[in-house]
DNA sequence: CGAAATGCCCTAACAGTGTTAGGTTGCAAC
DNA sequence: GTTGCAACCTAACACTGTTAGGGCATTTCG
C-alpha cells in the first residue's frame, strides 16, 4: 500500500522525510536537526527549506506516515483476529515498541492536526472505534489505557521487575467485562 | 510541609529552582531556558552553574517538587474520601491541570532517578498501591489509564465535544469491577 | 589586624540549534 | 539563445547549554 502522505509531496521532500525516519528511529530525537538530517542526504541544512517549509512541517510528514502506517497495522489485526480489542491493543504496543521515537514524536505534543496529511489520523482510530462497537466513550477509555501502558514502558516509569504483560491483560479484562 | 527535596538544596538554589517553577509554568517549556531564567533572577546564565551542576540537576528539582507535592495531595485525598481510587484519579487529573507544564516535564522522558530527591517518586506512587489494596498490577493499570487520560487531555488528542468526566468515570468503573 | 576562603557574580567563548537572504549552477523549454 | 526553474550553496542572525577564567565582597581563621 503505497502511502498518501508521501504522494503529497515532491520526490525530493519524500526522500528528505524517508532519510530522517531513519535518522529519527536510529540515532534518537536529539540528532533530528536539520543539520544532521541534512549532512545524511549529503547536502546542507538549509537547502533542506527548498523541499519542506520547516521544521514543523517534517515533523508532520513523520508524523502522518506513522498514522498510515498504524492505520494499516491496526485493520489486519482486527482482521486477523475474533477479539479485535485484544488484538488491537497488542498491535499499539507493536507498533511502539518498534518505532519508539516515531510514537513519541507522534503523542508528546499537541497535533498540528492542519500540517497533517487530510484523515490519517481518523483512519488510524476507525479501527478502534470499531472494535467498540461505536462506543466513542469505551474506545476513548481503551486508548487512553493502551497509551499511559505504552509511553510509560518507552520512558521506563515501572520497575524493572513488572510483568506488563500481565498489567495489559487486566486492563483488557477490565474494559470487556463492563458495558 | 516543607520540601525536603528544596532543603537538599542551598538557599539560593532553591531560589532559583523556585524562580524555574513560576517561569515554567507560566511561559511553557520554551521559557525554561538557563538565560532566560537567569534573566528573571537578575543574573547571568552562567551564575546559574555556581548553584546547580546542570539543566538536568534543575529539571530533577522539579521533578522532585513534583513528586513530593503529589505525595502530599494525593495522600489527602485518599483521606477525606471512602472511595479511595476515585478520589486519587481526581486528584492525579487535578494536579495536572493545575500545573501541566510541571505534569509534562515529570513524565515526558525517562526519569534521571539518581538525580532526584531519594523516595519522592515511591512517596507519590504509595497511596494508589495501598488503594489497591496492595495490588501492583491493578495499581499500574490505573496509573496508565490515569496518565493516558491526563496526558491525551493535556495535549488536546481528544475531539473537543468529548465527555471526559464521562470517559474517566467508565475506566474507573471498570477497573473497580474486575478482581 | 591581615590573610585566606567562600559565595556569588561577571565576560567571553564554543559548538550546537532553526531559519532566512541572496547568490550560483545546470538543465529544460520556448 | 534566452528564460525559467530546481536544487544547491555561503553567510549570517538569534537562540541554546556549557565552560574557562577573573573580580569583588563578606566571612572565617591564624
């Protein structure tokens, strides 16, 4: 499935936002400067603002290929599964887990909802929302919980002796059981 | 109460770290910077390393407050209510609306455990354990739920029309429900 | 009393950040 | 054959955290 949010840009931009996701996941936040990004592609930082308007603007196009990609990861778990919200929350966790930079990138900070590419965020919930029956409140609540788990598992907040596998399946318990 | 992270510190580090709060606080993250806080103290930057070894060593201070503040609200809470998990999730969210760019900086990356005041970080995770009635894996649960909810809030991931109050009572219930 | 130490501040500098203004090159189209 | 455009460049600005090294006043000690 090739991706929308890079089809809107120019085949130069796409490589520039290729290259930092790789910097990005690789070598952490700290070496996502234009600098950096820029000595990757082997050019200069500033030639970089030809292609992207700023800063903001990259961060956006990362950030709209991680809710494709999401998007993308969340229907086939549904899909591949009879107990969607089980999967689903295992494929969040996946998900982060693999890109761990991607996903804080994608949460710490407010959304710049109108850089982003048009409905990448929406189709990365629908899944959820599904799962739930359309239950706005539950599916609010169940991402509310799959993301405290995941970004306090990035930043290392439980001891290092905590069976999360086992806090994960509590709550998962708990959100099913009531209606 | 006095801080016992702030006496760790000598006057006019606490001075400073003080000074840090307010400028945090009121100005956002941007504004925590070593020459503008120096500017509101009336010095310069540099000064500023006289009193504490680095940002780090600031930001930990905080951090500590943060936590030793929590402690105390959170333990009052349990106090004045009988329905105590209740009372601690309003109070979690409490405190972070009432200080969001503290509540940020406490849980946005991985703790420098070694720089802050020794058993602050324990002192506020005590009163949902005991709460739970010891439970760790129900304790952590709610915690993720709670700071999922907290942090989503704050960076204003939820729509805008979203029942909140709503949500929060639904993922408490369930978590009171389940064994 | 004089000397030493301490607390607190300073200037100047370094390497890094995002960003802009203005200039150069090479290639494609009319 | 000139025009236009894409892609790059250098140089600079204002900011960041941080360090080296110096000054000055107050307090402590011999």
């Amino acid at each position: 499935m090739t991706s929308s949010a890079l089809s809107r840009l120019t085949p130069r931009a796409r490589e520039i936002v290729q290259t930092a996701r790789l910097l990005l996941e690789r070598e952490g936040p700290d070496a996502l400067s234009m600098r950096r990004l820029a000595a990757q592609l082997g050019i200069r930082a500033s030639s970089i603002y030809e292609h992207l308007r700023d800063k903001q603007a990259l961060e956006a196009a990362l950030i709209s290929v991680g809710f494709e990609e999401q998007a993308e990861l969340f229907a086939q778990a549904v899909h591949r599964s009879d107990v969607p919200i089980a999967a689903l929350t295992t494929a969040y966790r996946d998900f982060a887990r693999r890109q761990p930079n991607l996903y804080r990138l994608m949460t710490e900070r407010p959304l710049r909802r109108d850089l982003l590419a048009p409905g990448v965020e929406d189709a990365a919930a629908m899944p959820l929302l599904d799962a739930t029956g359309g239950d706005r409140e539950r599916a609010r609540a169940i991402w509310a919980f799959a993301h405290g788990m995941v970004i306090l598992e990035l930043n290392q907040r439980f001891p290092p002796d905590a069976h999360l596998d086992t806090t994960w399946r509590k709550g998962i318990d708990a959100f099913q059981g009531t209606p």
